[in-house]
C-alpha cells in the first residue's frame, strides 16, 4: 500500500484524532488501571470491525465507473487520489481495530498476579508495575484511537459521496440543457 495515501507518521504525529485518543485515555485511567479492561475491547471490536468491512464493500460500490475514473488516480504532483484517500481511512481503520483486538488479547493472556518472592518482581520491583501499567495505556490507547478513527473514515466518505452528489447533479443539468437546445436542422446549417 502506498502510505502517501494516508499520510505516514507525519499524519498521525498531527492527527487530532491520535491526540484525542491520548487525552481520553489519561481520563479514563479508572477504567484501563483496573484488569479485565480487556473484556471491554473484546466485546466491541468484533462487531465493529464487521461493521467496517461492510462499509469498505459499500464503499467500493458506490458510484459507476466515470465516476471512479474521476476520482482515480494520482495529480501530476505525485499527490494520492480521492479514491486511494478514502481506501486507506478504511485500511488504517481496519488495522487499528486489528493492533486493538491483539492488544488486548495479549493483555488477558499475560495477566496473572505474582508473587512477592517471584525472580520478575525481584529484579524489577515496582518498575515491573509501571511497565504493566504503560503496556494498558498503550492498548487502550490503540482501542481508543481506532473508535476514533470510525469518524474519520466515515468523513472521507461522506467527503467523497458528496463529490458524486455533485457530478450527478452536473450530469442531470447537462442532460436538462440538451433537452431544452433548440436543434439545429441540416437547412439551417447551410444559410449560416
């Protein structure tokens, strides 16, 4: 994939959604300190991640072929097509959700409480706590970021299906001036 189309980590590094991600996850420590925050991710991205492979096939069926020809293709600048921009919302959607399910399926099978005399706890002592705590607030950070990146894909979209809102009310006033010129008949073309 291209990752012109998306941006690259210039555009996440200046994403507002990554940052709003961050932000809400500070301030929903209470609920990702706490084990079991996995279950919540567990029970969420599934459906959405269904919901968003629908939407992508929707997404490729929306409009007709001159539409999409429209659409395709890059500018003379090397700068990615409407069309590849709102694929790789959808992509990088998808793989968020993705990194999300494995976050926090990794997150459930390493949780266990050790003991105090355990070699881990020996060694690294409440350092090994603040390593468990950041490893949640990374999870849930990624679990965050791609609900928030659901907006995003659903703006691209929005973004695009109105650009073919706009050609096929271009089409139909075309096709209501053709109707409405008067034709021209094989006489009149030879008095002018």
């Amino acid at each position: 994939m291209n990752t012109l189309s998306y941006g690259g980590l210039k555009a996440l590094l200046s994403s507002p959604y990554f940052y709003t991600a961050i932000a809400l996850s500070v301030m929903l420590y209470p609920q990702w300190s706490q084990p079991n925050w996995w279950d919540l991710v567990l029970s969420i991205m599934p459906n959405l991640l269904g919901f968003s492979l629908g939407g992508f096939a929707m997404w490729i069926a929306i409009g007709d072929d001159d539409f999409r020809k429209l659409i395709s293709g890059e500018d003379d600048d090397g700068k990615p097509s409407p069309y590849m921009e709102v694929n790789a919302a959808f992509v990088h959607f998808v793989i968020l959700q993705m990194l999300a399910l494995l976050c926090a399926l990794f997150a459930k099978a390493y949780y266990f409480v050790l003991s105090p005399e355990n070699p881990i706890l020996q060694i690294l002592g409440d350092n090994f706590y603040v390593i468990c705590m950041f490893g949640n607030f990374i999870g849930y950070t990624i679990f965050i970021y791609a609900l928030l990146s659901a907006i995003a894909a659903t703006f691209a979209l929005l973004h695009v299906t109105s650009w073919y809102d706009a050609a096929q009310t271009q089409r139909i006033k075309n096709t209501q001036k053709k109707k409405l010129l008067p034709k021209r008949s094989s006489n009149n073309k030879k008095n002018h």
